[in-house]
C-alpha cells in the first residue's frame, strides 16, 4: 500500500460524499483527523486559506454525511471555510494546485463543481442564496423527485453585514425549509467585532457559565429525573440569555450551541434537522486553526499564510527589497496621524489587508473597525466628515463595490472631505474573480466632486495620500497589490497639483503613451523602443486636458493604457475630451478586457489581460505599423 494509503486510509475511499455517507457514524471522527492532516500537509507546501478551514473540518464532514448533497444545496459563507468541502467532494488530488493558473479556486465556484452550490469570495451571501434556492425549490412540481433541502453555512465575521440581516428578516416570514448554520469562532480575518460578537463570546466563554454547567452535569447525571429537570432547565435559561431570543423572534427555530468540532454529536443534529420544516438556526462553537496550535494561538496570522514548516511552525517569507503598497499607506497614516488629530481611520474588517496594525496600536481612540459591513463604513466616514474629521477608509477596491450607493448618496452629493484608500486596485492574483479590482476607475471617474488618483511608484502614493488629506471633497487614490518599481518614499509630504500629469519621456515618433498607475512602468520599454512620448498621467480625475490637448497639436497617435477595464475608464475619459474638443486622433486603449481574470499569479493576471510589458510592447508595435490612417480606432487590449 503506497504511503498515501497509510496516511489517509478512509479519504482514499472517499471520492465522492455518496462514499462518506455510506461509512458508519464511528469512522467519522478518523475521516476528520485525515481530513484536518491533509490539509496541513498540502498547504504546508503550496500556501492558502488555511485557519478557516481547519476550523470546519468536522462540520464539513457532518453536513456531508447527513445531506444528499450535491442534490441537497450547501451554501457556503466567506469561502475560504471551504477548502475542507472540496477535498470531500472530488477535488482532493488538485488541492496542491489551488490560487494558481488552471488550479483550483480559492473559493467555491459553480463553473468547477456541481457540489459548489452558489459561487462566492465576498462575505454574508449565503442566507440570501440559499433562501432564493430554497424559494425556487417551491415552485418545483410536488411530483419532481429529489426534493431538495438547504442549508446556508455563514462565519467568520459574516453575521455583522446587514445583508445577512436582511436575508434572515425576510426568511423568518416565510414558509420555507432553510437551515441556517452559524460556525461561531468569535473571528473573522481580524477579531471580529460588534455588539452581537461580544454577547455571543461573554455568555458562551464565561467562567461562571462553563463552571456551573460543567459541575452540574458530573453531579446530576447521578440522579436520571433530577438531570432531566435541569437539562430542560438550561434549555429554557438559554432561551433567555444566549442570541437564540433574538433569532427565535425572527422567526426561526434557534438550536444550540454545539460544540462545532464534535463530529459524532453534529452529524446526529443534522439528522434530526434535516427533516424538519420551516427556518431552521443552528449555532455552533467552533476554533479557527483547529488542530494545528500556532494556528490555534494565532489564527489572524494563519488565516492565508504562505508555505511554510508544519513541524517548526514557521511560515516562509521572502525578504522584500522594497515596501509593499500596503505598508507605504499604512506608515504614511501614522505619519499624517502625528502631524493632524483630525485623522481617522476606518475599515471594514480588514485590518492586516489594509496595512492598520500599526496605526490600530498607535492610535486605537482614532481607529474603527467596523466589521463586514461596508456601506457603514462609508456612511459613518460621512458623518466623521460632517463634524469636520478628515476620515479614511481603508478598503479593497474590490470591497468598495458593496457601498457604491453611499458612496455617492451619502459622501459625493455632500462633497464631503472623505479619502478612500482603495487597496488591491487592479489584478490582484490567487485570490481570483471575485477579488480583481478592475472596475474602480470606472465606478468613480463618473461620480461628481469626486478627486481620483493612481500613483506609479510607491513615493508618489505617500504624496498622493497627503494631497487627499488638502481637498475639501472626497477623493481615492488606487494602489495594487505588492511592491511597486522600487523608489522609496520619502519622509518630506507635499501635495501635487491636482490634475496635472508629468511627461516621463519627450518622444519625437509621433506617438504619444498616456499611462495610469502600475502601466507607466509597464510601457517604459515600449515608449524607448518607439521614441514615443510618456506620460505619467497621475490623475484619472479631473484629467490634465491642458497637456493633453497640447500632445494633440504634436502627435498623430495616442494610446491608453490602464489596470482597469476599458469600458468606462481612464481611456474613455481621453477620447471623450479629444472628442469633445473636435481631436479626431487615432487612439489605441489597453486595460483588461471584457472578461473575469480568473486566479493565478499576479503576472499570470497581467499576461491573461494583456498588461504585462512584453505583451503592451506587441500591441503597441503592432498596431502603430498598421494605424496611420487618421480616423478614430478603439480596441480592447
């Protein structure tokens, strides 16, 4: 038997969940040491989500054996809890390929397996998926076989996002059969916060509670009637003072808690479950990092780790030449912190993403984290703003897609002095669709009041940040994932002037380069090869018309290139003052195209747009042989 077999003797004859539900009840807690060893030993080497799943591993493997799945619908909240489902549901040999090129993805996804019920990488989706599947199964005809049940698998901070509210208040009204399943570990990629969070940790953690509970049952169990008294008991006081009030009064029928990592007693509560109608609620306890102890003793930093020793614990990092884009913001927040005490700080739970740590420490009375919830983030910056602190939210681009509407509602009609740190703009790798930054140049170019910047070095962040803090509107600055070019920032602030770009080259072709954040670098080669002229063209919003219109007088071609989709970005912001100013140019735009970049490497992203220096160097010699003609020409790089 080869030592895979040795290994992991029950997983080998687990390829699908139909072959987990076959075994008897007592091999599931090997299947969940396997399960859990697995996951370790694979991601040891490769890196990943890794605290979160380790977390799941015996709830995965309990909803498996209880639910006909894929016929019965698992939707799960916050994806990375998934990892354990994957590797259940025929995707075990693939685990070593997953966040890269044609490898697995990060987070379940329809188009990869019929298991993945509902595609998700953002947060607090899954009452809302799950109670629309489970709406949709009504209208199926009584005579269709199997009927299906549904569950919706929420945790890791995603129970303070409104949107789970919403999807809770309105599934408590109605007649439907859903099991909501609430993996309590008191974390979400940062410690989670909230009033719920709080109430949850103080009844459930308690020392009294746990005392009194635990001597009680050693004593009581002696007496079988005066055992049955208190357990019915307790199941009234926790009516009274655990969260199960609040979800019985919207409609649910609360259970719990269990203890999360109890494969034996979960599996039998899901049968119990599983047959039952109407909303169902199921609170469960679970540890993030389960079973590995440094992740255990510190699941924030364990919760995407790279690869990194199983034995020692020690996670493997690469020595960085320069700052990553993420630390030049957060040591110029500290820095403008000191020199303004009207500075604030807000994100919605991602403190380490964003760079906060330092600054959280620092300044805690000035730092708010507010949790998964986006759109307060953005509303409460509003209200900061209106009482005149000079609030900054730090967020993902791809996270700032979720308070569009306060966005403009509440900060943009207001013109209200609010600065968006807008981290992981662009293509961003591993983490996949859900994650690109691709849109923002897009949504914000098109909001009025609103200032948009996108640096090219990770100096010309620390400026653009603090030229932020010298508007009275509100205003962005887009930078990317991991390092820039290398030119480190200095410790001097100044503000540049708004809209004015900056010429890099002086070419004499005729061909003029107007490049957006990250892609100026990324067409220097091209630029010296061509003798065009390169533009550094800082602002996306409001544009450097003056300079534009000028390189109009003096050069016959232009191109555009930007770590954005085309529709809507910064090149169509070009052509539109060309246009508007009767300069029919022939115009080249570069940007990501009409299509989701899936997971990868971030070069694997670059090349898969077209952004990458070598393939910008080929469409732009290309097309500059062939595009002499003066009519206006638009193609998608």
């Amino acid at each position: 038997m080869p030592d895979a077999d040795r290994r992991y003797p029950h997983l080998d004859r687990i390829e699908t969940p139909a072959a987990l539900r076959a075994l008897p009840e007592q091999d599931l807690p090997a299947v969940a040491d396997e399960l859990r060893a697995l996951l370790i030993d694979t991601l040891s080497t490769r890196g990943g989500h890794f605290a979160a799943g380790l977390g799941t591993v015996e709830l995965t493997v309990a909803l498996h054996h209880v639910y006909h799945t894929p016929d019965d619908r698992l939707v799960w909240d916050v994806g990375h809890q998934a990892y354990p489902h994957k590797l259940l549901t025929g995707r075990r040999a693939r685990l070593q390929t997953i966040k890269q090129k044609d490898g697995l993805a990060p987070f379940p996804s329809r188009l990869e397996s019929e298991y993945d019920a509902f595609g998700v990488g953002h947060s607090s989706t899954s009452i809302s998926a799950a109670l629309g599947m489970a709406l949709a199964e009504q209208q199926r005809p009584a005579s269709e076989t199997p009927r299906r049940r549904h569950v919706a698998i929420i945790g890791d901070g995603a129970m303070t996002a409104g949107l789970a509210f919403e999807a809770l208040n309105h599934a408590g009204s109605l007649e439907v059969d859903l099991l909501v399943i609430l993996n309590d570990n008191d974390m979400s990629i940062s410690e989670n916060v909230g009033a719920l969070s709080n109430y949850f940790a103080r009844v459930l953690a308690g020392r009294i509670y746990a005392g009194l509970r635990e001597g009680s049952k050693k004593f009581l169990r002696r007496i079988p009637a005066a055992w049955e008294l208190a357990r019915r008991s307790e199941e009234h006081m926790k009516g009274m003072v655990l969260p199960g009030t609040m979800f019985e009064e919207m409609g649910f029928n609360y259970i719990g808690p269990f203890d999360g990592h109890d494969v034996v007693a979960l599996s039998r509560a899901l049968k119990n479950i599983r047959g039952r109608k109407g909303p169902q609620f199921l609170h469960v306890i679970t540890r993030k990092g389960k079973g590995y102890a440094p992740a255990e003793a510190d699941p924030i930093k364990w919760h995407g780790p790279g690869p990194f020793d199983p034995a020692k614990g020690e996670i493997f990092k690469e020595k960085a030449s320069s700052p990553t884009y993420t630390q030049v913001f957060g040591e110029w927040l500290c820095d403008m912190a000191t020199r303004d005490p009207r500075i604030v700080a807000i994100t919605p739970a991602m403190r380490e993403g964003s760079g906060l740590v330092d600054y959280s420490k620092r300044f805690p009375d000035r730092y708010f984290d507010v949790g998964i919830a986006e759109q307060h983030a953005v509303t409460l910056a509003a209200g900061m703003a209106c009482e005149g602190l000079r609030p900054v939210v730090a967020i993902y681009s791809t996270f700032m897609q979720r308070a569009y509407d306060q966005l403009i509602h509440d900060v943009a009609i207001q013109n209200l002095p609010v600065i968006f740190a807008l981290d992981r703009a662009g293509l961003v790798g591993g983490d996949g669709a859900t994650h690109q930054g691709a849109f923002d140049l897009s949504y914000l170019r098109c909001v009025p009041n609103m200032t948009l910047m996108a640096p090219s070095h990770e100096d010309e962040c620390r400026q653009m940040l603090y030229t932020a803090t010298q508007l009275n509107g509100p205003s962005a600055v887009r930078y990317p994932r991991g390092q820039g070019p290398g030119t480190l920032p200095q410790a001097e602030m100044h503000a540049l002037p708004i809209g004015r770009a900056e010429i890099r080259r002086q070419g004499q072709s005729g061909l003029a380069i107007l490049a957006f954040g990250t892609m100026v670098e990324a067409s220097q080669t091209s630029a010296d090869q061509l003798d065009a002229t390169l533009v550094n063209m800082r602002f996306i919003k409001p544009l450097d018309d003056a300079l534009i219109l000028n390189l109009a007088h003096t050069h016959s071609h232009f191109v555009t290139i930007e770590e954005n989709v085309i529709a809507g970005g910064a090149g169509d912001g070009i052509l539109e003052l060309l246009q508007a100013n009767g300069q029919q140019k022939s115009v080249l735009q570069l940007g990501i195209p009409d299509r989701f970049i899936e997971h990868g490497s971030r070069l694997d992203n670059l090349v898969d747009a077209g952004l990458d220096s070598a393939s910008i160097e080929r469409a732009i010699s290309a097309w500059w042989l062939t595009a002499k003609q003066p009519p206006l020409s638009r193609q998608a790089g």
